[in-house]
C-alpha cells in the first residue's frame, strides 16, 4: 500500500497501523510524534490507528542533548 511519509512515496503492508510503521522504521514509539492526515495521532492510539492508501504521514523523533 502506497502512503506519503514525511512528504516521501512509501509503501507498507497492507492494513499496517501507525505503531507497526514506527516499529518498521526502527524508531522508538515512546519518542515520536506523528501525524495522519494533518491531525496528531494520540499515543494512545498508535497501535489501534490503521493506514489507508495515500494517507499523509509526518513522523517527527524527539532528541536529547543540550
């Protein structure tokens, strides 16, 4: 299935929720936010949240330091 992530082509499997995308992106779930379809996805709701053909997804990872 073809979605856009962070403004990029990107295809994953079928029926993939936004948590198996995190995981598939080898990003830690518990220091990202993201994006569906210009409304925040709640925590909460990564693994429950499934993605449809050209959903728009913005993944942001939040980094330490100083």
């Amino acid at each position: 299935m073809q979605i856009r992530l962070n403004g990029e082509p990107f295809e994953v499997k079928s029926a993939a929720t936004v948590l198996e995308l995190v995981l598939e992106l080898e990003l830690d779930p518990k220091s990202v936010a993201v994006e569906r379809n210009l409304e925040i996805v709640p925590k909460s709701r990564h693994g429950e949240e499934s993605l449809t053909p050209g959903d728009s997804i913005e993944i942001v990872e939040f980094v330490g330091g100083g």
